[in-house]
C-alpha cells in the first residue's frame, strides 16, 4: 500500500472507543484531570481515541507496554492541544517508551576551540523534530501519582512538538490569532534573558535552569509548569503566565508543591 493511501485510510478510520472501565480507571489514577469540567473531560476523550489510531507506541530498553500506559500518555499528550484541536499534534506518528531514563549520545562542538567531543546524556524525554517522542514510563507515572510538583515529562516534550510544528523549535509555536508574535517574543525573550542572568550568576531559580539552555527549552519548561504549577509560574514570570494561559487556553490547578526531579 502506498503512503498516501494508507495516510487516507488512517484519516477516516473510525478510533478505537475507549472503555468506560479504562477511561475512569485512568481519571481516578491522577487528581490531574479533576481540574476538568465535563465537557473538558468529553473533549480529552475523543482527542485519546484519536491519539490512539493515528499514533503507533512502542516499548524499547525491556520494557512491556499496556493498554492502560498507552491511554496514559495519550491522555497527558492531549492535554495541552485540549483546546488548540488534534491537528496540532501533527507531523509525527511514533511515542517509545522506555521503563526510565534512557541515555542518548551526543556530540558537542565547541565554537572557540573547533573540538568536537562525544558524550552520553541521561534522559526522561526528548522530542525529534521529525520524530517520535521517546519518554521514560518511570517520569510519566510519578507525574500522574504528583501531578502539581511543576513537572511533567509528557507536556514539556509535546511543547517542542508544538514548536516545532511551524518548522522551527525556536521557543514561537503556531500562535492563534489572538495572540500577536511580537506580544510572544517579547514576552517570552524578556523572561529567558532574565532567567538566563540568574543562572549565570549562580543563583537559585524557581523555575528548573535547564530552562535556560535555549528559547525552546524554556518555552517547554514554562509549558510544564503551566499544567503542573501554574502558582510558580505566575509569581516568577507573570507574563509568560498569561500568555500559556491563553495560548492552551486551558484553566490550571492552583496547587504549589515544590520538588525536585532529574533533568530531561
């Protein structure tokens, strides 16, 4: 079957129902998804089963999927399009999920010196532009269990998916038109710089330094603590606040609970 035609009959394929056991099964796992109104929770339903028939989801590093991890991630991957619509979880088709971090390598080049030296990096999560998602199941289920600690792996790695979906991870999502790019930048790049000074000095930050790597990791950053912590976020950068509040459009718990977890 050619890509296309397999792509049209993805496209109409009605999705998989999902179960009224499995659905309430996953609402009473995570008090995450009691901030949602009823309609709220009817939306993220039909955007799970949709989630489900067009993404493919595979185990990798020994681990052994179910079905009830995989309405899990679905669920905390559509939480962030839950008002932008399903078409902005475009682009890609695959989520790997290994049982915890998972190490990567990379290579580094340096600008002064021209050297170019390779490293393994421990990970939770990362995006390909093009790519799959890849997450650890250890993170997903400790965002579930404490879902206002100000992370959550699944909702930082679909931000980059976000971001990237208007061909470029710079920090500047597919904005509605509500929202002006010049607003977003300037906000957003205000923010960062301002982060950034802070780690630079050495201070402590309340929002996590790993944020401050580049624009669209802060932009990734600042998505987490919008669903996980929206109090932090408001008190350290207000305006960023305001913006993800109406860029997902989405009412945030107001729970604050500080914590500590490994980088991305």
């Amino acid at each position: 079957m050619t890509n296309w035609l397999r792509r049209l009959r993805e496209a109409f394929a009605p999705a998989p129902r999902i179960g009224d056991a499995d659905w309430n099964a996953l609402l009473a796992r995570s008090a995450l998804f009691d901030r949602l109104g009823a309609d709220e929770r009817v939306a993220l339903r039909a955007l799970c089963e949709r989630f489900l028939a067009r993404k493919t989801f595979s185990a990798a590093g020994g681990h052994v999927l179910n079905d009830a991890e995989c309405l899990a991630i679905a669920a905390l991957a559509c939480l962030p399009v839950l008002h932008l619509g399903f078409d902005h979880l475009a682009g890609w088709r695959e989520v790997i999920v290994y049982p915890g971090e998972f190490r990567v390598r990379r290579e580094h080049h340096d600008e002064h010196s021209g050297v170019v030296t390779e490293g393994d990096d421990e990970l939770i999560g990362e995006a390909w532009e093009h790519g799959p998602v890849i997450l650890s199941w250890a993170d997903v289920a400790t965002d579930l269990e404490r879902p206002f600690d100000g992370f959550n792996v699944v909702a930082h790695e679909i931000a980059h998916k976000l971001d990237a979906l208007d061909g470029a991870m710079n920090g500047t999502p597919r904005l509605p038109p509500s929202i002006a790019r010049r607003d977003w930048v300037e906000a957003m790049q205000s923010a960062y710089d301002a982060l950034l000074r802070a780690v630079e000095r050495g201070r402590e930050t309340a929002i996590d330094p790993y944020a401050a790597e580049s624009a669209d990791e802060y932009f990734a950053v600042v998505s987490e603590l919008h669903f996980s912590d929206p109090a932090t976020l408001a008190r350290e950068a207000p305006a960023v606040a305001a913006l993800l509040a109406r860029f997902y459009g989405a009412r945030a718990p107001e729970t604050s609970v500080a914590a500590s977890r490994s980088d991305r």
